[in-house]
C-alpha cells in the first residue's frame, strides 16, 4: 500500500485506519488524508502531491481530476484542486516555526466559492469538514490580502517571461537578452515588467501581487528561452501557463514566445502554435521592438489619477468663494461647502468649478480622484453637466479625465459581468453533461451487470447441482452421528437420575450396593463426557464438508471472473472523457 506524504512538508504519515485527518509526525500540522480504499488513487494521489509540492500546479491538477472522474466523491481530490488552482505552496514561518501557506496563482475569484472548495466541504465527514473550512477560511483571508495589493500595484503593457538564475547562481543568457529588451522597450515610453529591475527592491511576500496584477494588465507577453528546459522551468511555465488561461478566458491579449539556439518545433507544445521570433537572427531587436510597439502603440503619458486640480475641484481662475467651498470639502464639511459653492452660483451663475464642488459635496467626497475605481452615472448628474456646460479649458481637461476613467470602469465592469455569465453558462454545459454522462455511464453498468448475471445464473446452477449431492450426504452424515450421540447422551443422563434416586433409598449399612451403584454413576458421568468432548469422526465429516464446500466456492468464483472478463465493466472516466 502507498505511504500518504504530508501535504505540507512531504514527510511520510502514519494515519489510522479510517481516518479522515491526522497529525504530521514531522513538521506537526493537521491534515485532511483521502480514504485508503483503493491503491491506484493511493499512487495517483502520492504522485499529484509530489508535483504539487514541486509547484508544478497544473501537472497536479490534471492528476486530481483524474481521481476525481473514477472517484467523484474523495474530498481531498476536490481540494487537491483548490490547492492547484490558487498555486499553495507550504513554506516555514520564521517566527512560529510552522508550516504556512503562500498563494503563488493569485484569482479575483474568493477560495470559499471555488467549486472545488464546495466539493470537498460536500464529501467530507464532519470532523474533515472542520479543517477544509479553517484552511480555506486562511488561504481566502491570504487571496483578499493579495488582492487588495493589487489595486495599489502598477499596470504594465508588456511583460518579459524568462529564468533568471542558471544553476550555478548566477545569470542566464535570458536574462542579458531580457534586459536589453527591457532598456529597448522602455525607451519607447512602455511601461515593461522585467522581475530583475521590477521586483529589485521588493520583499518575496510582495512578488505575487505584483506579478498577478502585471499578468492582467500587460497587453503583451514575451517568453525568453536560449534552452528547451528553460520553457519548463517551474516559475516560468507557471507565468505563461497563465497569461495563456487569460487568453482563453476571452482576454484581448498575445503571447510572442523568443528563442535561440532552438528550433521552433523544440518550443512547448502550446507556445509552438503560435508566432514566434528567433533571438539568433540579426536584427532580432528591432524587429520585436517595431512588432510590439505596432500592437500596444507608443504609449501617451497619461496621467494615472485624474489631475493635480482633482485633488479640489478648483484652481486659478476659480472665485473666492468656490476656494472657500474647496478647503470645506478638504476638512469634510460638506454642507458647509455646498453653501459656498451655492452662494457662488449665486454671484456667477457660469461658475464651472462651483458646479463641480456641487456634485462632490452631494457625494461626499474631497475630490474626483476619490471616485477613479467607482462607475458615477456622470451623464445623468445636473451638477456634473452644468460643470462640463461652463468649463475652462484646465476645467474640461479634469473632467475629460473623470469620464474617461469611468469609461474604463464601465468597459471594466461589463466584461466582468460577460466573462462571469459566460463562465456561469460552460459551468451549466459542463454539469448537464456530466450529469449525462453519469446517467450513461450507469445505464451501461447496469447493461453490463446484466448481460453478466445472465451469462453467469446458468453456469453458476450446473456448479451447484455437480457438488450439491456430495455436500448432502456429508450433511445427512453428519446429522445421524449427532443425533445417534444426542439418544446415547440423553440415555445415560436418565441412567445417572436413576441410579442417584437408588442410592437415596438404600439404607446406610448397605455400603456393598451404594459402591456398586457409585461405580455404575461413575462410568456413565465418564460417557457423558467423552460424547461432550470432541469426536473424531464427527470432526472429520466437518473438515469434508468444508473441503467440498470451499471447492465449489471456488469453482463459482473462478466462473464469475472469467465471464467478468469477458464483459469489462466500463469507468466514469470513460463517459467523462467526453465532456469538452
């Protein structure tokens, strides 16, 4: 039998027969385990975690999905899932010197509605139960943190793919050509992410939310490689694996794999379908350089807030009593500002910046910048659109940049919504046809069970019929000794009462005949005892009908596995293999 591994230091673990959880020897952390009743998902199960353990997260997936077709209901396949899909890695704590977890696949989507998550919640017993909803309560508090961080990190147009480090410590030619690329491209007033320059000065904890928000920002992707394994390095498989996912998933972006010394047939399997550029050819530079900035464009510095007037609706050129509204807005008054902006109006009925102050201070806010991840129904505000109707040119420029940040927030906002309703209609695809699949797979074992039970029921008779009359007469043999022993006991013990009933009549003198009586109570006592005791011949019937009995056990059993051979059951994975 497989040695289940702790999912947390890879240690080996002693688990007690049919327990759903149990304690790490090594680094001593709780653990859900699956249920050992079959080796084959035991192996399946040992291998997945070793690759999860290696990071190698989407190898692993694929390995739990497999368990989970021939055995849907193993919670700790569904949350093997959970684990891959958010790229959870255990790793030492300094200051506890326990196991913690870290998020290397970061998701907009929480740990607790992951499907995987509800899965395993589903199947587990109630004691399981209790550690997958305190883990997941933990990797979501880590997922949100991650998130949060990303909202402050910067956004980037392209994003350079490639191994840093050979094994030796020092720097790859992948990271010399990166960097030229890097110094190339951010001449061109593209914002680039290149981990060497754009991590420099980041802790390791800080690296994924950087580096997830770079991934969902970056139009472009190049993935660097002077050597095949390079493609497949762990972090840098785990990158492109990714940014390929958000293309499926309906992002408008591209991915551009680099090579050198290879051929494009030596790339993965899913970068060798798609264009590529060689790095060994001359000129390779400007070529990339001409190639990415014709899809992304010569960036336009825009400003990533809305105006340094944001920061209060006015500026020169705006009255005294709209600057006095503006520093109520700044300390929080609001009505206070709404009446000097009000008593603005009232003395310059085309005060653009007093329109302005209107609609924050009716919002509640300090400035335009406060709303940039809000959607704002601007069109539809009075005070916003008089704002627009009497602005200054320096006025139009802060308000062209509100409508255009909520125009991104908007486009945002629906493609959200779209990719959502779509993910939720292949969700419901992919259940009814599973659902489908179960009912055909089913039917088809019933089918099977069938078509083998009426093979069987005819052979299975004539097996019977040969060895019943043997088995009989072993049978009634036994039966007539033990009725013939139960006559002879029942005789003596009568015998017995009835020479103890002599023995009480006898006078006291009459020692000869109590002797003889004694000796006769004896004798029979000894019979009794005997017949008690085991017999032989008795033992030997029984062992013959064991032995013809096991015979013909076996003979029906050895039918049954050859007819079953002859009709395979088939596996759910089979049927599900068919789902797209």
């Amino acid at each position: 039998m497989p040695i289940l591994k702790c999912k947390m230091c890879g240690g080996d673990l002693d688990v007690t027969e049919g327990a759903s959880v149990c304690q790490c020897g090594y680094c001593g952390t709780s653990q859900t385990v699956p249920s050992a009743d079959d080796k084959k998902k035991l192996r399946m199960f040992e291998r997945a975690d070793s690759l999860r353990r290696s990071c190698e997260f989407d190898a692993a997936l694929r390995l739990y999905e497999g368990i989970i077709a021939d055995f849907p209901e193993e919670a700790e396949a569904h949350w093997g899932l959970v684990l891959c899909r958010y790229g959870i890695e255990y790793v030492d704590d300094p200051a506890s010197g326990k196991k913690i977890p870290t998020c290397h696949r970061a998701s907009f989507e929480s740990v607790l509605e992951c499907d995987g998550y509800r899965q395993a919640v589903v199947h587990a017993d109630a004691v399981a139960r209790r550690v997958y909803e305190s883990e997941a309560t933990e990797l979501e508090r880590i997922r949100a943190q991650i998130a949060g961080m990303v909202a402050t990190s910067d956004s980037y147009d392209i994003f350079i793919c490639y191994k840093e480090s050979d094994g030796d410590g020092g720097r790859t030619e992948d990271s010399v050509i990166g960097q030229e690329i890097y110094d190339a491209l951010s001449e061109r007033g593209l914002r680039v992410f290149f981990s060497r320059i754009s991590l420099e000065d980041k802790l390791g904890n800080e690296y994924e939310p950087i580096i997830f928000s770079a991934l969902h920002s970056a139009r472009i992707m190049l993935v660097l490689g002077t050597k095949k394994k390079y493609f497949n390095e762990v972090w840098v498989k785990n990158e492109w694996l990714r940014f390929l996912k958000l293309i499926e998933q309906g992002e408008r972006k591209t991915i551009v794999p680099c090579y050198k010394y290879l051929s494009p047939e030596e790339l993965p399997k899913k970068l060798a379908r798609l264009q590529a550029q060689d790095l060994g050819k001359l000129g390779y530079l400007q070529d990339l350089v001409h190639g990415v900035t014709k899809i992304v464009g010569v960036r336009q510095e825009r400003a990533s807030t809305i105006s340094p007037v944001a920061a209060g609706p006015v500026a020169c050129g705006a009255s005294a009593l709209s600057q006095r509204g503006n520093m109520a807005l700044e300390d929080g008054e609001f009505e206070k500002a709404d009446s000097f902006f009000e008593r603005a109006l009232d003395a310059d009925p085309s005060d653009g910046y007093a329109y302005l102050g209107k609609f924050l201070a009716a919002r509640r806010i300090a400035s335009l910048d406060a709303l940039k991840n809000d959607i704002v129904a601007y069109e539809g505000d009075r005070n916003f659109q008089r704002a627009m109707q009497f602005a200054s040119p320096e006025l139009i420029r802060v308000l062209a940049a509100a409508i255009e940040i909520n125009d991104v927030n908007v486009a945002a906002a629906k493609k959200a919504e779209e990719l959502a309703r779509r993910k939720e209609q292949e969700a419901r695809r992919r259940r009814r046809e599973l659902a489908e699949a179960k009912r055909k797979y089913e039917a088809a074992c019933i089918a099977v069970e069938a078509a083998i039970q009426e093979e069987l029921a005819p052979l299975v008779n004539a097996i019977m019929e040969r060895h019943e009359p043997e088995i009989a007469t072993i049978r009634e043999q036994i039966g007539a000794l033990e009725s013939s022993v139960m006559q002879e006991r029942v005789q003596l013990q009568m015998e017995i009462s009835q020479l103890k009933r002599q023995r009480a009549s006898l006078p006291l003198f009459d020692v000869p005949r109590r002797r003889e009586i004694d000796t006769r109570i004896g004798w029979a006592d000894e019979r009794v005892r005997a017949l008690d005791s085991t017999d032989e011949a008795r033992e030997g019937h029984r062992t013959r009908l064991n032995e013809a009995l096991a015979k013909r056990d076996s003979e029906i059993s050895a039918t049954e596995n050859s007819v079953r051979k002859r009709h395979p059951l088939p596996t759910l994975a089979e049927f599900a293999a068919t789902v797209a």
